[in-house]
C-alpha cells in the first residue's frame, strides 16, 4: 500500500445554503484511525438526496459546520485497526463524511460491507444505500416479505419511481410479484418504471394521479403507498389510499410533509409510515441480512443500476443542481 498522505481533497460546507456553499479543499486532514476503525479510500461516492438537506440546512448534523457531507461510498481499506477488515478489502459502506478522497468507519457500529467477486465498485456504491432503503421498506415497513402473486396481494404505489430509490423499489417490488402502480414526471421515467416491472405508470406532468389510480384500482385505491417526495405528494396520499391502507413517507424531495391532522386518518383507517432506513439495520444480523440479500439480488440480475451519470468530486454542485431540479433518473456518483 502507499503511504497514507496528511492531507486530502473532498468538499467542505462551511454555511448552509444553495450549491455555492459545496466548497472544494485540497487540504483537509485525513482522519486519524480510532482503535475499530478502518480507513477507506473512497472511488466511488453516492449521491443522495439527504445531501442537499444537509447542504440547505434542512437536517442539521450533530457536530454542527463545517461538515463534509455524504452518506455512503465504495472503494478499498488501505489500513485497519478493527479485526474485522484487512487492507486491501473492497467494501461498499453507509458513514458520515465521504464526499473526500478518504474516509474512517467502524464495522462494528456501521455497515461497511466487504464487496463479492464480480460485483464491481461502482455498481455496490450506486446501489446500496438506495437499495437497502428499497428493501428495508418492503420487508419492514410495509410487511412485504413473501412473493405476492400478482392477483393475490396488495395494491403498491411507488412515487418518484424512475429515481435512485424508486429504481429499487419498483424493481424489488416487482421482483416480489407485487400489483404495482408506478407515477413519474414524465413520459420516460414512466417508461423506465414499466421497464423495471411497474404494470401501471402515471406520468405525473400530464395525468391526474387521483382518477387513474381509481380508474386502475376500480375506485378501492392502493393499499401501500411508497412516498419520497414528501410535501407536494402527502394529501394526494390520504385521498388515493386505500380503506385500512398505509402511507410510508420516506422522504422530503418537494419539501417536509406534515403536520398530519390525525382525524384525517380515520374515515380510512389509514396508518402512516415516516421510517428511516438506517433504524432498520442498527444490529451486525440486520446489516448482514439486508446486506446479503441486496448484493444477491444484484449478483443475480434481478435487479440492476442505472447510473445516471458520474460526476468528479470537484464538480458535486452539478450533480446537486441536477438532482433538484429533477433532472435525473437512476443514481448519480461522483468519482474521487
Ligand atoms: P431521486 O433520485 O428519487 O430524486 C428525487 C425525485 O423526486 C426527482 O427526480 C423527482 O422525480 C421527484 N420530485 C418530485 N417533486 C420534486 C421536487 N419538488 N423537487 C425535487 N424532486 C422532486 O432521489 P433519491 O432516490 O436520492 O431520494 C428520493 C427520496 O427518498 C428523497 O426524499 C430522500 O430523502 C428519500 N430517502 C429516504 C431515506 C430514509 O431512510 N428515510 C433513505 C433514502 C432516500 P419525478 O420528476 O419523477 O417526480
């Protein structure tokens, strides 16, 4: 291995704000290691959603600024101090801090995930913290966890279903054999969902969602709503969901859902969902378990990653700029 240097690049926010706030350093400290830790040099770096929160402010980080930004990457340990990586391992991981060139993480409290044979990096950073988020909301949220049979199980609705998460659900769901209603914000993200299994596809631009999902459902509604979106998307929910239906809002694209008036809940017998995904995968059996079953599902071609496009590090502010403006289908990365 080389010589690990003191310094490094990556993108620091030192106010919170619109793009300009991602600030490129050439000279931030690589992370001393902490005993359990490992040290990871990241080529492959997910963009996500919860990083423009970050940036706006919307979330607020608990050491406060500055902060480097980002939520999972891919590359390879080029040192240990846990026994349970080596140098040299290839790994695909969910931490804090890896919008740089290299980034700490404790196996034993996150997930960091060694890579199989023939799963290249760029596929594992592109697919594993949406993936995971796709699963642990089909199995744990919504209760999903046996085939389906397509006549036989619940109505399923994916919003945003051409994204990065929508992807993975819409593929996910229709590998679990799920009636599924798929909307999108345009004709080809609809017809990207249909390609990855949706039976039905609202384009949201040009359709009203509420009478095709009753022309589609025969006026009963869907049973399960998958809701990244957030704000714009959240009383559409309540109106197209159906009797003792449920609502998992997971996201805040269009800004923050809520307050729910919960006596808007009982002319259904609605419930509502607002899960996070690493709650899910908080124990080394859960990260395991999930882990596994993603990188089977991948390994298999049952279900695949588009990327939408890699991005260098240095130009992040594009890949943001791009992603809010929902110009983007599929996942963005950006390489160190
Ligand atoms: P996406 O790739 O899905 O991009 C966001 C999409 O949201 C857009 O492409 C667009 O699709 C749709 N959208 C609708 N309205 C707006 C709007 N006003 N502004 C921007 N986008 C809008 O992003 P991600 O897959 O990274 O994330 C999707 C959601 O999932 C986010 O809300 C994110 O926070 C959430 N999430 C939550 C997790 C959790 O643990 N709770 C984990 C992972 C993701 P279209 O044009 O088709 O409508």
């Amino acid at each position: 291995m080389a010589p690990i240097p003191k310094t490094m690049s990556g993108v620091l926010i030192e106010e919170n704000g619109g793009v300009e706030v991602l600030k490129w350093k050439t000279d931030l400290p690589v992370p001393q290691l902490k005993d359990g830790e490992v040290l990871i040099r990241n080529e492959f770096i997910g963009v996500n959603y919860i990083d423009t929160y970050f940036r706006t402010g919307l979330y607020k980080p608990p050491s406060g600024l500055p902060l480097i930004t980002g939520k999972e990457a891919a590359g390879t340990v080029i040192s240990s101090r846990s026994p349970l990586l080596k140098e040299g391992d290839r790994v695909a991981y969910l931490g804090d801090a890896t919008y740089a060139q290299f980034t700490s993480a404790n196996p034993s409290t996150t997930l960091v995930a060694p890579l199989p044979a023939g799963l290249p990096t760029e596929t594992a950073a592109a697919a594993l913290l949406q993936g995971l988020t796709a699963l642990t909301f089909i199995r744990e949220a919504a209760g999903i966890k046996q085939e389906l049979g397509v006549s036989l199980g619940p109505w399923t609705l994916v919003h945003a279903a051409a994204g990065g998460t929508g992807s993975q659900l819409v593929q996910i769901l229709s590998v679990m054999g799920a009636k599924m209603i798929a909307t999108a914000g345009s004709k080809e993200k609809c017809e990207i969902a249909r390609k990855n299994g949706a039976q039905f596809t609202i384009d949201s631009s040009t359709e009203d969602i509420a009478t095709r999902v009753k022309e589609i459902t025969s006026g009963k509604g869907v049973d399960v709503i998958f809701d990244g979106i957030g704000k714009a998307t959240f009383d559409l929910d309540l109106e197209i969901v159906a009797r003792k239906g449920l609502v998992i809002v997971f996201g805040n694209a269009s800004g923050a859902a809520g307050p729910v008036d919960l006596f808007k809940l009982m002319a259904k017998n609605i419930k509502i969902m607002r899960p996070s995904m690493p709650n899910y995968i908080t124990t080394e059996e859960e990260r395991k378990e999930f882990t596994t079953e993603l990188f089977d599902l991948l390994l298999t071609g049952k279900v695949h990653t588009h990327i939408h496009k890699v991005y260098d590090l240095k130009g992040v502010a594009e890949a943001h700029t791009d992603l809010e403006g929902r110009k983007t289908t599929g996942k963005l990365l950006l390489r160190v």
